[in-house]
C-alpha cells in the first residue's frame, strides 16, 4: 500500500523506512484502507476510566467496557451507547461532556483508591529536584508489518533556577511555584545495526533538539514544547514529537501521602497531543518498595475531547473530523525517591483514528505507535 505524498512502505529495507518515517507515523490510506471491523475494536478495550463520586475501582479496565458496552443507557441526545459520566464507546467525547470531566486548562485530579502496605515512600520531585542524564529509546512504528524504527536519545534532564521562588523566600513569603525543566538532546543515532551512514548522520542532525515544561506544584507536567535544529530533516520531527509526549506520560502528579506496595491512584488530566484535545486517566499502581525506589505499573487512556482534528501536513482532501479515536498506553517503571521522572523501565503507546466521512470504507486512517525505553540517573 502506498501512501499519498510518500515513499512506499512496502520496502523492508532501513533507509527507506528511516526516509519515510514522517509519513508512515501518518499512515493515511485515503480510500485504499477500510477502518478496522467492530470486532477489531471490540478487542481494544479501553484501559481505564475516570472514578466518581472519589471511588476507585483497582480493576478500572472492566468498568469502562461495561460502561462503553451499555448501549442506549445515556442520556437524551447524547450519541448511542455514551453512558452519561462514563467513556465515549467511539473515544470522542460529545459536545461538552469533556469539561465536565475536567475543564481545559484545570490541574489534573488524583482520586485516591488505596495507600499501600509499610514500609511507604513519598513520591515526586524532591525541591530542588536534581538534575538526570542517560538514554531515552524512542522507537517508532506505524505499520505492524514494518518493524519499529528505534531511535536512541543521549538526554540531559535540568530543572532550571526558580528566580520567583528565591524572591519569595527573601520576602519570607512561601508560595508554590511551577519548576521549569530543560531537556537537551546531547546525541541521536538509530539503535540497530548495519545502519547506513548516510542515515545516521541525518538522525544524528537531532543533537541541539531543545524540550522545555514545568512541573506545576500539584506535580503535574504542562507547556510541553520542543524546538528542532533547523538543519534537522523535517521527517525526524516525529522522533522529538514522540520524546515530548513520552515525557507528557511520565511526568505524573502524585498523592500528598506516603505510597507502599499494593497502592494505586487514578490521575484525570486535559492534554493535548497531536493537535487533538484530550482527556487523559492515568491509572498509577505502587507494584513494590525497596531500596528507596517504587516499582510503579502504568496504564492510561485518552479520550478526544471533541472531533476537530488539524495536524500539520494533512492533505488537503482530508476531511479534519474525527469519527473514531482510540488511544492507550501501559508501562512498568521505576521511580527513585526525589527523582523529576522515573528513571529506569518501558512505555509503550498505541494511537489509532479514523478521520471524515460517514461511510467507513471513504475514511483515512491515522494509526501511531511509540515505545520509550529508558535509562537515566
């Protein structure tokens, strides 16, 4: 199958594949794909779902597809099978009912389920937080018979100098600040052998890559941005695009309680990636303490939060709606008392959407899939 505009993605070799990667992490198929069969979809359950009324059950996964599978329960004028205060079963939230999840622009809302055994750690960025160096892989795929294309990131993580916070100790004033952070890429290469040289030296074009956020004092990250190189090929954005949201993930807002093995929490936040508004939830478990260190199990679920779709080099014939969209991610990590984000462990995340017309066979298809694999310290 080709792709408009693009190489074809048929070919097994790496330099193609690398050459193409800006357009297979857009893998649009305008009219030569069909969207997957509802059977297809009913096997990507949704992971998790928002807690009401502060309960928490630690098995989120099966009451959002019970939630998703009750057909006709929602409530008047909501689309078919949307259970009013639950998950949209196409993964895109009616008008208005986002922000009744969570406003845009609101802090993220931690609902609590259960503290977890002794011995228990507290969690999230000491103040100052210290500064983490290493290794992020960033392994891209679009098409499941391609193999992932992994990308390793030489990082330096430094949480810049809090002026104002400095300023208000003098007055002897103590007020909550955000912590801006910098991320700088010190070095990129393709992780695999028998790599061209000629494609490692445009991946390694993503030295200097430049990524800024803060750490609001919930804990929260926000302000995501990153800035490429201007001799960077345009087709590598996709791997900064991807070490932003990887970050977006594993910058978690944690409980003001100390946490033990058996712990989990629920985190609802209002995101943004890919140029799509979502609603994210995040569901946190505590797998083991020891040694200063939480083991932590991750899975989140996002939800559009309206169907306007505008990424940057649609084509132009796409109708810019989504009628479909479905995104998750699940992760198993470690966290060191004090640390800005987990430093050891893997994330991987699925994006899948279905853009414009009513009629399934015209729609184009967006399918995206990462895998952060970290090593920091």
């Amino acid at each position: 199958m080709n792709v408009p505009g693009c190489p074809a993605i048929s070919s097994p070799k790496l330099i193609m594949r690398a050459k193409a990667l800006f357009c297979l992490s857009l893998l649009l198929s305008l009219g030569c794909q069909k969207t997957e069969s509802s059977d297809q979809t009913k096997r990507a359950e949704p992971a998790v779902s928002a807690a009401k009324g502060g309960a928490l059950d630690p098995d989120l996964a099966q009451a959002v597809a019970q939630a998703s599978a009750a057909p006709g329960s929602g409530a008047p004028g909501s689309p078919a099978g949307h259970v009013e205060g639950g998950p949209p079963p196409d993964g895109v939230f009616p008008p208005g009912a986002a922000d009744k999840e969570l406003a845009r622009g609101a802090l993220p809302k931690i609902t609590m389920g259960n503290e977890g055994s002794e011995p228990r750690l507290k969690l999230g960025p000491s103040k100052p937080a210290s500064k983490l160096s290493g290794t992020i892989q960033i392994a891209l795929q679009s098409d499941p018979r391609q193999g992932a294309i992994p990308v390793l990131l030489s990082l330096q993580i430094e949480p810049k100098k809090l002026e104002g916070a400095a300023e208000g100790a003098a007055e002897g004033i103590a007020t909550p600040v955000s912590q801006p952070v910098s991320v700088r890429v010190t070095g990129a290469k393709i992780d695999a052998p028998s790599v061209p040289k000629d494609i490692d030296e445009q991946v390694a074009k993503l030295k200097g890559t430049k990524l800024e956020y803060s750490i609001l004092p919930s804990g929260a990250g926000a302000g995501f941005r990153f800035d490429v190189p201007k001799g960077a090929p345009e087709e590598f954005r996709d791997v900064a695009r991807s070490l932003s949201d990887a970050l977006s993930l594993l910058t978690i807002p944690y409980p003001d309680k100390p946490l033990g093995a058996g712990a989990y929490f629920m985190v609802t936040s209002r995101d943004d990636f890919l140029g799509i508004d979502l609603v994210s939830y995040r569901l946190v478990k505590v797998k083991s303490v020891a040694d200063n260190v939480a083991s932590l199990e991750v899975n989140t679920k996002r939800y559009a939060a309206s169907r306007s779709f505008d990424f940057p080099g649609l084509p132009p014939e796409v109708q810019k709606n989504l009628a479909e969209f479905q995104a998750n991610s699940e992760g198993a990590l470690e966290l060191p008392v004090g640390a800005l984000l987990p430093t050891k462990g893997q994330m991987s995340s699925v994006l899948a959407a279905s853009l414009g017309a009513q009629d399934s066979k015209q729609r184009a298809m967006l399918q995206f899939q990462t895998r952060a694999q970290l090593d920091l310290k």
